[in-house]
C-alpha cells in the first residue's frame, strides 16, 4: 500500500540544499514571491469585479461566500500564505543588515495586504509571532484593537477566526488516522509507518468524512513514516534553530521551530513545493551569516 509520495520530501530537499547554496538567490526569490504576491491580489480584486477565477477560494465552509480568499497560483490558502511568510523573512533579513530601501517599505504594505486576504489564521498566528520579535510595541496595540473589534464585530470575527465547526472538522478529519495507526498498526508501522500519506478506503469510508486524507503535519508524519522518521524530523528541526541561535538568531531560530512544530499541528505541506521554497528562504539567510570556524557552508557546495 505504499505511494511514491513519500519520496517527494528528498526531492524538495535536494532544491532546499543546491539552492541554498547560491547566495543571489536570496534576491531572485524575494522580487519573484512579490509579484507572486502582486498577482494573488489582483486576482481577488477582479473576482470581485470580474467574476470568480480559480485563483481565489470563496470561504463557503465558514459561512462567509462574500469574502474571497487569495491563492495566488497555489492550491491552497495555506500555501500562498507560506510563500507570503517567506517573503517577509526575507524582508526582515534585508532590513536588520541595512539593504531595505523605500522600494522594499512600499511592497511590504502590499504583501501585508495580501497576508490580510488570505483570511487563514496560521499565517495570521505566524505573522503575529513575528510582529512580536520585530514590532513589540504595533503586538501589544493589535492584541488591544483586536479584543476591541473582537467585542464590536463578535459575530463576524468568530465566524472568520473562531470557527469552531472548522475546528471540529478538522478533528474529525483525524479520525481515519487514529483508528489506522493507533488500532490497526503492527510494531513494524509503528517504526518505519506505512509508506503512504492516504489511509486506506476500507478504514476512512467508515468515519464522519469518509476521506483518508491526513491534514495534521505530526499525524502524517507517524503515519507515513513511523516514529522513526518523526523523531528524526524533531531532531532535524531542533537542530537547526540551534544553529540559528549560536549565531544569535533568536528571531530565524524562534520562527523556524515555531513554523516546523507548531504551526503543523493545524495543516502540513509536505508534499507541496511552498515548504521547501520557505525552507531554502531559511538555509538563503542562515548561510548569509558568518560561518563557524571557517566553514563555508552547512552543507559543501556543489563544484
């Protein structure tokens, strides 16, 4: 029952590792995700204006059909919303090594306003953890707004944030999961998983959504590659904000352990190409740093 899917993730690490090696790179992938970015709006505005595309996602399943979420030429809310985290990494990399310029402060005010469009609360969660490490005093007055408009708009802002059907959902979505891993799996799943990201029909047909799909980014893991490949992607993730840290980095370190951990508790990208891109964002900036002990890289370059 196993799926070629699952070697997707060595592929999008090898991008991570050669990438991450081309220091100029780090410029082509932040004008590129800002036209990305760019496009996502004028996409929304149009299907407001125009008529609906295929870019955006009509929010149906919170109640909301009049408000357009923007999807850019992803698939997903989730992803453009990962790519617009990976522009302001950059950003924020540009701005505390004084290279942002003014043309740098004005695409910011337009990706925030596509941050804004997606509507998707992890990307709000992650937004706000950096508005803590580099905005502290704009955190503080947006948490006192927000529980202002919280009060004003109670109705709008539980449907669009505090939806508890949505949360609901997504538990149910793990049901499948849970009955395939937890009760029907040997000690050999239990190691190395089940080689696949589905589970199988016969078990998933039976729950509340009759679907297999695996949403939460720790359930896939186990399930696909056992706890042996989840401990070995704890550690990877571990690791590596350390090494943000003994350079000082605490806000990559803070960001990356808070993206890979955290924030996969309510989704994953693993098999989609806007993690890997996000990631080599991060390797782009690690390597821009000095390096220990004389060492070039983290890993060799490619000759």
């Amino acid at each position: 029952m196993s799926s070629l899917i699952v070697f997707f993730p060595i592929i999008g690490l090898a991008f991570v590792t050669l990438v991450g090696e081309e220091e100029g790179f780090i410029d082509f992938i932040y004008w590129a995700l800002f036209i990305h970015i760019l496009l996502g709006i004028i996409f929304v505005i149009s299907s407001y204006t125009l008529g609906m595309n295929s870019f955006v996602h009509p929010m149906y399943d919170k109640g909301l059909p009049f408000l357009h979420a923007a999807k850019g030429l992803t698939t997903t809310v989730q992803a453009f919303g990962t790519l617009i985290i990976a522009w302001f990494l950059i950003f924020y990399w540009k701005k505390d090594e004084a290279k942002s310029k003014f043309v740098d402060r004005v695409a910011y005010v337009f990706v925030l306003f596509g941050l804004l469009l997606t509507f998707n609360r992890n990307s709000f969660l992650i937004y706000y953890v950096i508005l803590f490490f580099k905005h502290k005093r704009i955190f503080w007055l947006s948490v006192l707004a927000g529980l202002a408009l919280f009060i004003y708009f109670f109705e709008f802002i539980n449907k669009l944030i505090f939806n508890l059907t949505t949360l609901t959902s997504r538990a149910d979505l793990l049901q499948a999961f849970r009955i395939a891993f937890f009760e029907q799996t040997d000690w050999l799943g239990y190691l190395i998983g089940h080689g696949n990201n589905i589970v199988d029909e016969s078990i998933s047909k039976g729950t509340y959504y009759s679907t297999g799909y695996i949403e939460n980014g720790t359930s896939v893991l186990l399930f696909t590659y056992g706890f042996l490949g989840y401990f070995a992607y704890l550690v990877s993730v571990f690791v590596f904000a350390v090494l943000f840290w003994t350079k000082g980095k605490v806000f990559y370190a803070a960001m990356f352990f808070y993206i890979f951990i955290i924030a996969q508790q309510f989704t994953h990208e693993f098999y989609s190409t806007t993690i890997y891109i996000l990631l080599a964002v991060f390797l782009l900036i690690f390597n821009q740093y000095p390096k220990f002990e004389g060492k070039a890289y983290i890993f060799p370059p490619v000759k």
